[in-house]
C-alpha cells in the first residue's frame, strides 16, 4: 500500500493489529548470525485489520509460530499504518525496534531505512531459505534496494508474501438499477458515472485525507503513460517532465472529476477508512482502491451484489508486491524473526491468504477454491506477466506520501490549480534527485 495500503496501503488505511512479543535475548548482529535463537520473545508488528485477508493470514502465521516456538511469550497491542509511517525511523533507531514488522515497500520508505542502516540484509536468509526462488522478478523488484535505497537492485532488505494492484470495485446492484454495463474504456467509464451523476448519485466513494484519492490521479496518469514512463518516475532512469502529457492528464482530468461530480468536494477530509465503510454500505456505487480490501469485503457486504474490473483501458496499473517484512538491525531476535518469515512462505498460510481473498506469491492454484478468489489472483498474474505493475505514486521520494496527499486534496476543494498542484509535487521530486547526485 504505499501506499501506498498502503497501501497503505490498507494495507494502510485499516484499524490494525499489532502484535508485540517483548524483546528479549542477545544484541544486535547482522543476517549471518543465529543470535537470537534462543531468545524468549519475539516483538512483531503488522497493521493489517484482522478480517483483511492478510490479516486472517498473518494470524494463522503466529498461529503456527507459536507451536513451533512453545516458548515464546505472544503478546498484543495495536498499531496503525499511520504511527508505524510517521515514526519508523526513530523507533527503529532506538532500542524499543520491534524484532520483526510490516513496513511499506519502495524508495521513499523501506529504502530510506535501509540507505540509514535501519534494516538487516536478508540476502543471504533469502537465498538459504527459498524466498527468492517463490518470488518473480517482478515482485522482487520491491524487495531489493541498492545503497542508495533505490528498489530493483541491490540486497534484499524486505520480503514481500503477497502481492497487490488497484482495480474498480463496483456495487452490481446499484449498476443494475441505472441500466449501466461494466465499462471497458476510459469513456465508457466516464459516461457510467455521468448517468449516475444526472441521477443524483455521486459514483465514486473517495478517501482523500489519505492514499486513496492520489491513486486515482495516478491511474488516470496511467492511461497516458508507457513502461518507460515508469522507470523514469520510479526508478529515476531519466528526468520526468511534470509538465509533459501524462501527468498534465492525470492532474486536469482528475479536477475535472471533481467538477463534474464524479468526486464529492467534501472526500477531502475523508479517511480511507471511512471511504471503504462508506461504500460498504452501499452509499456509492464505485471505489477505486486496493486489493487489499477484497477479503475485507467479501466477509463483511452481506446487502448487495459486487463485483471488480480494473481500471478500463489502462495496460499499467499501480501495484506491486504487498508490503514487506523488514528485520530491524537493532533486533534481538533474528532468528526468530525469521523463522516467522518462512512460515508466511509456506503453503498452508500462503494458501489461506488466496482463500480469504487476498494475492499470494506462493500458493497453490490448485487449493484456491473460490472463484471470486480465483479471478482476483488471475487478474493480479496477468498484470505482473505483461510488467503493467506501475508501483504506487507516493515511492519516489521521502516524504512524497504527504506532499500528494496535500496536493490531491487541493484539487478535490478546488484551492489548487492543476498547474499548482503540479508545481507543489516537482519540487520535492527534483530535490530528491538533487541530493542523489541524479
């Protein structure tokens, strides 16, 4: 999720879990040593909702953990996307680092933290344990991160169990009602939310206080945008022109949204949070947003009929592998820690998280039972075979999260401009250039 879930992605935007098993046992050390092994407590972090797919998953894990470690003490308490983002680098910098935890994958987070020297080397774990044998290159892409902490390349500092991408959830219900078929185009699309508009019904349920919104701008941006494109803006291969056709697109058609209804003026103090429990109960007919909200709303919508479609006419979609799991460098418990690493790679919890709903790596296609489940997980494979995995808009810079936040939500109250908000969002681009020597 950058945000993301998230996501933030949501992973970012959900009332999450925490799971804290009080540190104990030897120091510090790097991914070679067995230090830790012995240790009585394992302190771990995820901020994924328990009845998320990931959640009901990672729950399993500790599940499984705790029979195979009788005895390590478990402990709970609660910990949300948005504390774990905002404090990161002092806490890992501290001696209350937790052993093991959910962070967001990319640049802007879990390669600044490992450019500082926050985060253990895993290569050597991920070799001897088969992690990067269960992960496609694409997917490692988020995993590795060179000494500069720029993704693609480099050592593995994270290990990615699921994967994600942004699709268009859509209450069938509320589409039936209007007489309005799934789009397949961009204007078919936009003629879809016109119907709905000149019936009263604002189409899209938007959360723009936090990641959601900035992930529309960032699809639209998509739907002029190639691979090359991409590698620029998220692996800095050349200098991105803000004012050039994709993201002039993204920015002016996204206001447009906003002045012709399809975005309520109002979703600029929405959570995301609020956004999903909003369309959950069936207050808007369309949500674009994450993944990892499926499992989600498959156990909790019991008034409607929905379905999913990605985001039509676009060949890239924002996306990537789920977010990671990072070993602090100040962990006391490596081992452990690792150990809980494997078990999210094996297939029971691996085939538990595609039958709740979300997007395993290493499951077995044979034991996914649903349909519904079957096509989220067909979709996510064909967008990461054809490389239409386009990250998330808020990796490239530290930062960056926020500053799109801000952006997107002065487009959505009409206090910016596009020009203006494109403005706002290059200057802490190209200042992140600037210091990399780029």
């Amino acid at each position: 999720m950058a945000v993301s879930r998230r996501g933030l992605l949501a992973g970012s935007l959900l009332m999450t879990a925490s799971l804290a098993l009080g540190a104990c046992g030897g120091g510090g050390g790097d991914s070679t040593s067995d230090e830790g092994a012995d240790a009585k407590s394992l302190t771990l972090w995820h901020y994924e909702g328990p009845t998320s797919a990931m959640g009901v998953a990672w729950n399993k894990a500790i599940e499984i953990f705790k029979q195979k470690h009788p005895g390590v003490e478990v402990k709970f308490e609660e910990k949300g996307f948005e504390q774990i983002q905002q404090n990161a680098q002092m806490i890992l910098n501290s001696d209350s680092a937790p052993d093991i935890l959910e962070y967001n994958k990319g640049n802007a987070t879990a390669g600044l933290l490992s450019k500082q020297g926050l985060l253990t080397d895993l290569s050597e774990q991920a070799t001897k344990r088969g992690w990067d044998s269960k992960l496609s290159a694409s997917l490692q892409t988020t995993a590795k991160y060179d000494e500069d902490g720029i993704m693609g390349s480099g050592k593995f500092f994270g290990v990615p169990n699921y994967g994600e991408y942004v699709m268009v959830y859509y209450n069938k219900a509320m589409f039936d009602k209007y007489k309005i078929a799934v789009p397949a185009t961009l204007d078919e699309f936009t003629a879809a939310m016109d119907t709905f508009v000149k019936n009263k019904v604002t189409p899209l349920a938007v959360g723009g206080a936090e990641y959601p919104a900035q992930q529309i701008f960032y699809e639209l941006a998509l739907s002029k945008a190639d691979r090359a494109f991409v590698d620029d803006y998220q692996l800095y291969k050349h200098k991105v022109d803000f004012n050039g056709p994709v993201l002039s697109y993204g920015a002016q058609t996204f206001a447009d949204w906003v002045q012709k209804g399809y975005i309520a003026k109002n979703s600029a103090s929405i959570k995301a949070e609020d956004m999903g429990t909003s369309w959950e109960q069936g207050k808007f007919p369309i949500l674009i947003s994450g993944s990892w909200w499926y499992g989600r709303f498959a156990k909790e919508i019991k008034n409607f009929e929905w379905g999913t479609f990605l985001f039509p006419g676009n060949n890239l979609h924002p996306g990537s592998s789920g977010n990671l799991w990072v070993v602090p460098e100040k962990s006391k418990a490596k081992s452990l820690a690792y150990d809980f690493i494997d078990i999210t790679m094996s297939p029971e919890v691996q085939n538990l998280l595609g039958n709740s709903g979300g997007v395993p790596v290493a499951a077995d296609p044979s034991a996914i039972t649903d349909p519904k489940n079957k096509e989220l997980i067909e979709n996510f494979n064909k967008i990461s075979t054809s490389d239409g995995l386009a990250f998330y808009p808020d990796w490239p810079a530290p930062g960056y999260y926020d500053v799109l936040v801000a952006g997107v939500q002065g487009l959505i109250n009409g206090s910016k401009t596009p020009q203006a908000f494109r403005d706002e969002i290059a200057k802490p681009y190209n200042e992140n250039l600037a210091d990399l020597g780029k």
